[in-house]
C-alpha cells in the first residue's frame, strides 16, 4: 500500500522546520563564540603577561 500524499506532506514537513532549527541554533551559535574570539573574553586565549 502507498502513502497518502497527506502523511508524506507532513513528514516532509516536520523534516524540513527540524533541519532549519538545527541550522539555526548552530548559526547562532557559531556568531556568539565568533564575537567571544574577537573580543578576545575567554581565558583559554589569553596569555598571562610575563613582564612584572
């Protein structure tokens, strides 16, 4: 038996505002840690300064 065209629609769907989420959060995601990199705010890039 086939599938309704309905049911394919749907899961065609859903599929589709899932994927865009997920692009989404991650575009988001990556602009925060690029602006933290900029601005250089995170300690794992800072080097303590040798000079006294």
């Amino acid at each position: 038996m086939a599938m309704p065209w309905e049911l394919a629609e749907y899961i065609m769907v859903v599929t589709w505002w899932s994927l865009a989420g997920w692009i989404a959060a991650c575009v988001v995601l990556a602009d925060e840690v690029a602006c933290v990199l900029r601005r250089r705010e995170n300690g794992v890039i800072r080097r303590p300064s040798l000079a006294y």
